[in-house]
C-alpha cells in the first residue's frame, strides 16, 4: 500500500465534535480505513502504512504558524515540566522523610526481643483523613523497607478494594512474597497456599521478613484483618511477619474495632506523618512560586481553584500535580505566544510572525499600556506600539528581563514578609494576594497588614525580628529556591541600615535597665493608662497615654523607622501591572474545570435536547432545539422527559411518543420498530442517570436530578 501523503493527515473530519459510527459491511472496499481484515489464526494482522513525516500536533493550523515556532513551543515544555516534576519529587520524598525513618528503626531495631515476646510488630501509621492521598507514602515505605530490612525483606501492600474475602488476600500475599505474576490455582484451598509460601521460603533458605501493609486499615472487613493476624501469628516460627496499618481516624478507636485476642497478638508503635495540607503548600513553594517555575505562572484565580479542590474534595497531592501539569500542557501546546518563553524568552526576533504580533496587540494588557502611555503624554510610543512591527518585536523581546526582574522583586518581597512570622495566613494565601493585589503593608485588612503586629513589638521581639530579616536577605529562602542578595548594593545598604537600628535599640535596653524601668513604646500595651475619677459621686473612667521617658520616645522612633523602611523594601506591584503579563501568566479556569471537574449531566442535557450541535445531521437541523420527530428516540423521550412531572406514567410516554414517530405522522415508522426504539431510549436515559423505576407505582418512571 502506498504511503499516504502529509497533507492527509490533517482533514475537515478532524476538527469534528463528534463522529457517526456505521459498522463495516462485506461489500466494502478493501481499501476502505473501516474495513474489518479477516485474519488468518496464527497469523498477525496487516497494519496500514502510514507516514512517518507529519505536522507538529502543537502546530496551529487556522493560525498559520509556522513549523519552527510549533517546534520551539513544544521543546520549551519538554524542558519546562520535568525540571517543576523533578523538584516535586523531591518534595515529596523530604516530606516523609521523618516517618519512613522512624518506621525503618522501629522494624530493625530489638528484633530478636519482639520475636521472643511471640508478637507481632505493627506499625500505626495516622495519616488523617486524607487517605486516598497516601500513595506515595506506602510506596516510600516499601521501598525503604525493601532495601533496609536485612536479608530480603518482603512489602506486601493490600487495598481493601482488592482483597475481598481471606482467600483473595493469601493469593495476593503469596503472589506477591513469592515475586510471580501467575493467578494460581483456583482449587487450591488455604492451606495450599500457606504451604506454597512457606515451600517457595524454606527453598529459598535464609530467615527473611515479610511486611504486610493494609493500606486503609479501616475499610477492611474486621473479621478478615483478625484471619490473616491469626495466620500470621501462627507462622511466626518460621517466617517473620510484621504488619503496617494506614489509619485515618485513631490508634484508639482502631483497637477498639478489633477482637482483643487480635489486639494482644499485636506489639505496635504509632508513627504520624505530615498533613496533606502542609504537603501541599511545600509543593507549591517550589513548583508554582519558587524559582524553578521561570518559564510560566499559574495566575492567582486558577491557583486558588486548584488548593479549594484539595481541600474540599480530599483530593491527594497527586491530583494537583496533575492539575499543574494539564495547565502546562494548555499553555504551550495551545498558545501560539508561548514561543516567546523558549530559551527564557531570548528567541531570534525573525521567527515571529504578522499573525504574533497581531495576537499580542489583542491582548489586555497591551490595551492597557497603551492607554496608559496615551494618557502620560507618550503619543510617539503607543502610535509605534500600533503601527511599527519592529518597533513592537523589540518590545516584547525586552520583557523577559523584566519578568525575571519583578518574579525575583517578588519572591524577596515574600521571602521577608514570611522571615518576620507575624502573619498569620499562609504562605499560599500570601502568594495569591501578592499576585494578585501586590504586597504593601499599608493594606488593612489584609494578609499583609503587619502594621500592628511590628508597632507593638517589644525590644528583644524588635531586635530578633531584625535578626530574621537580615538573615532572610543574607540565606534567602530554600524552601523556593531563591538565594541570597546580600551582595546587591541596595542590599546592603539596607543591612547596614537593619544593623544600626539594631545597635540603637540594644543601647537604649541597656539605658533603661540601668535606670531600673523598662522599655516601651508609645504603641505598647504598657503605654495605655486607665484613670478613674469621681464626680458628683459618680465615677468615670477615661483612657490616657503613659508619660513616656526619652529611651521610650527614641524606642518609639525606632519602631516607626524599621517600619517604614521594611515597608519600602517589601513593596511590590501585582502582576497585572506588567506590560503582556498573559503571555507568561496562566489563569483560565473553563478548560481545567472542563477535565477536572467535569459535569456529565449539562453535557447530556445539551446533547439531547440539541444533538444537532454534535452529529452536525440534517434530519436534527430542521429541530433547532425544539421537540421533532425527525429527532433521534432518545432525544425526543428527553424532550418529553423534560415537560413531564416528578412521576412519569410510561403508557402515556409511548403514547406521545408514537404520536409523533407513528405511521400517521410523516415520519410513518410502524408500531414494532417504534416500540423497539422506545425501549432502546428508555434504557439510554436510565444509563444516563436521568430516570429510575419509580417504588410508589409500577407502571412509572421517577426523575432523578443530576448534581
């Protein structure tokens, strides 16, 4: 068969929502792509030849773009996520670190004593409510297991939806101990596969530890967790057992589930770990703030959807990252503009093309700057903007510096604000409302008004509060990747500016211990007097300001310094304010709400009420919406599902129906071929979830409403 030509491979067809499915017949063409090849036995299929030759999947064809931009488009997200993947990786190993070494020292230490004692060692590991998301841990463990338990120590990981009765669970445990992928004897019974195990053991020779872990312990049948304790029990003098329990309630009310004769086979320590919610956060302090996510920025309103879905929906942290990287997927694949992020934004100007730049003038933010420079005077530079392409290519090619310039301005920004620990929101709330308000600690309310919180601080709290700022600008933050600017002149000259404040306020400390009085403010507590007076025997309380001393008066002066130069050099602009800030930003909502949370049931809806806007037929194009006979069965019962009440009596449904499909309508379809298609509908919106057999009436269906 000859190779189909590339300019094939890219038809009208493709773009279709939807496509008619009509069986192959006999009399096809064997040529024909929907023809059925009648295979020899024992002989492979015939594979059509195709071309290996064809256009980037990236490429935007009705945009006219060019091969090399759908290239360099699709390189630069290949280069892009698996440098955010790596890091997060990364971050979800350091966060188990702790628990997967207390749990390693607990299964090798005092092994013989446990042993001697003829129990079994268990592991309680509380891992919350956010079981589902505990994957990752189980997975951790039995590979640090694996590796650290002596002479080949086995981890056998069970699922309470994979094991349903004892016999199913010895099957997965011999299955897996043994490392053979076959299905084993139906007949054998349980002792035949206790005696498999231990054969395949003692064969093997050696005295090794098989470590069974329930993952969601309390899904798990109570009776059938005691079997398989019991049986393990029994088999301690020969192969040691030792068992994990994932739990998301308590050890407490755990035990309480079990038979006590259970419990005292049991020698178990309880190992918390780190909270889905502190996971994430760590996460996203790397993977969408920190440094590493140079190339694209998840805008403020997509972010703040994706962490209300973890915590609503108790999704795991692998859900968010899967979130992230759709969102990647859409911008580069999808965005034309994103070859302007290849090579950090240092591309040759020549590869963009009139259709580039005709996208960039439609965008917002350029709208915006240039009303902002028409409204500054700056006539010659909009009027470039609009007319002068070249003019326009430089532009946009200098805003990579820029980008780099205010993500680093930011990150500081954040870097301090969170260095002085007075805010009590987190850091995910912070970064949000830093990318979408700016930060300015005049705001109030706001996550950021620290105002208070740093007026009323004390001198030991002012001079420690100091501390950690110039500490954050001398380390910076690991925790995003971003290192220290100590040694950028304005930098140090803020230091310098931190040190003498310092320096002032310790002087004044010791001034007043000196004199025996402490040190205030006149924004302290200590400043705020309460005076009584009486008159005409009545009395009245008034609220009055403390002398304060001179140290007082210069400690007060100090505060208001400290504050309005923090203030200065944590000021930040949103993001909004860049010049073509959407080109590197990511804040659309419908398409990762369309994969993510999807709503099958407007979808059905739609395609019954309109099924023209998907199968494009002519028969449904004369309907527009409405309800016809030239319909398909499921759609016209749709439409008169939708007229008819709570309780639908299915004689008066057919009797309707065949009114307008019956042999007197011009449709003319008889009674036997309408009744089988009435059925065939009928099942149709019951699979769909739109009605049920109704319990109060035989001979009716009831509704049922999609959430």
């Amino acid at each position: 068969m000859a190779e189909i030509d590339d300019t094939s491979l890219f038809q009208e067809d493709d773009h279709r929502v939807a496509y008619i499915f009509t069986p192959p017949t006999t009399s096809t063409s064997a040529t024909s792509p929907t023809t059925t090849a009648k295979t020899t036995p024992g002989r492979p299929a015939k594979r059509r030849r195709v071309s290996k030759k064809g256009t980037p999947s990236s490429q935007r064809q009705n945009d006219g773009e060019s091969p090399q931009c759908a290239k360099l488009r699709k390189q630069t997200y290949e280069s892009a996520w698996p440098v955010l993947e790596q890091q997060i990786q990364t971050v979800l190993r350091d966060a188990n670190r702790q628990t997967l070494d207390e749990v390693v020292s607990f299964f090798n230490s005092d092994a013989q004593e446990k042993e001697g004692k003829g129990r079994i060692p268990a592991g309680f590991i509380i891992t919350g409510p956010n079981i589902a998301g505990q994957d990752l841990l189980f997975g951790q463990l039995g590979e640090a297991l694996t590796t650290t338990g002596g002479k080949g120590a086995r981890f056998i990981r069970l699922r309470a939806g994979e094991v349903g009765n004892l016999k199913g669970a010895l099957k997965k445990i011999v299955r897996e101990g043994m490392n053979t992928g076959g299905e084993g004897q139906e007949g054998e019974g349980q002792e035949g596969e206790e005696g498999a195990f231990g054969g395949e053991w003692k064969r093997e020779g050696g005295e090794r530890t098989v470590i069974v872990a329930f993952q969601d312990s309390e899904a798990f049948d109570t009776g059938l967790v005691g079997e398989l304790v019991g049986l393990f029990h029994s088999w301690q003098d020969r192969i040691q057992f030792s068992v994990l329990f994932g739990i998301a309630t308590s050890v407490e009310l755990f035990q309480a589930r079990l038979l006590k004769s259970t419990a005292r086979q049991l020698y178990g320590a309880q190992f918390d770990v780190v909270q889905a919610n502190a996971v994430l956060e760590s996460v996203i302090m790397a993977a969408v703030a920190g440094t590493k996510a140079r190339h694209l920025r998840i805008g403020p309103g997509l972010l703040r959807k994706l962490v209300r879905r973890q915590q609503e929906h108790v999704a795991g942290v692998g859900a968010f990252v899967s979130s992230l990287k759709y969102a990647y997927m859409n911008h580069f694949y999808a965005n034309p503009l994103s070859v302007l992020l290849a090579n950090d934004g240092k591309i040759d100007k020549e590869i963009l093309q009139p259709e580039h730049l005709e996208a960039v003038r439609m965008l917002e933010s350029f709208k915006s700057h240039v009303e902002l420079a028409v409204e500054a005077g700056q006539l010659g530079h909009a009027q470039k903007l609009l007319d002068d392409d070249e003019y326009l290519k430089n532009q946009v090619l200098e805003q990579a510096d820029k980008r780099q310039k205010y993500m680093e301005s930011l990150l500081r920004s954040l870097a301090l604000v969170t260095a002085t620990e007075l805010s009590k929101r987190s850091f995910i709330e912070l970064y949000e409302t830093a990318l979408e308000e700016g930060i300015s600690l005049d705001q109030s309310p706001g996550p950021f008004d620290l105002g208070d919180a740093i007026k009323r601080s004390n001198p030991e709290e002012l001079i420690n509060l100091i501390d950690r700022v110039v500490n954050a600008i001398e380390d910076g933050n690991p925790s995003f990747g971003l290192e220290g600017w100590a040694s950028d002149p304005d930098a140090e000259a803020a230091i310098e500016n931190f040190k003498e404040l310092r320096f002032d306020v310790e002087r004044l400390l010791a001034e007043s211990k000196e004199k025996g009085a402490s040190l205030k403010s006149k924004y302290s507590s200590q400043s705020k007097v309460l005076r009584t007076t009486v008159v005409a025997q009545k009395v009245q309380l008034s609220r009055d300001t403390a002398t304060l001393t001179e140290e007082d008066n210069a400690f007060t002066e100090a505060i208001d310094a400290f504050f309005g130069f923090f203030s200065r050099i944590v000021d930040c602009e949103p993001l909004s304010s860049l010049f073509l800030h959407k080109i590197w930003q990511y804040d659309y909502h419908l398409p990762y709400e369309d994969v993510f949370v999807p709503r099958p049931g407007g979808t059905f809806a739609r395609a019954l009420s309109r099924p023209h806007d998907y199968l494009g037929c002519a028969c449904c194009d004369k309907a527009n919406g409405s309800l016809a006979g030239t319909l398909p069965a499921t759609s016209i019962l749709y439409h008169l599902y939708s007229e008819a009440g709570a309780l639908i009596n299915v004689a008066d449904l057919w009797v309707a129906y065949y009114a307008l499909v019956g042999e007197e309508s011009e449709i003319g379809m008889d009674e036997r071929s309408a009744l089988v298609l009435f059925y065939r509908g009928l099942a149709e919106l019951r699979a769909m979830g739109f009605v049920k057999q109704s319990k109060k009436k035989a001979d009716h269906i009831a509704k049922l409403k999609w959430l």
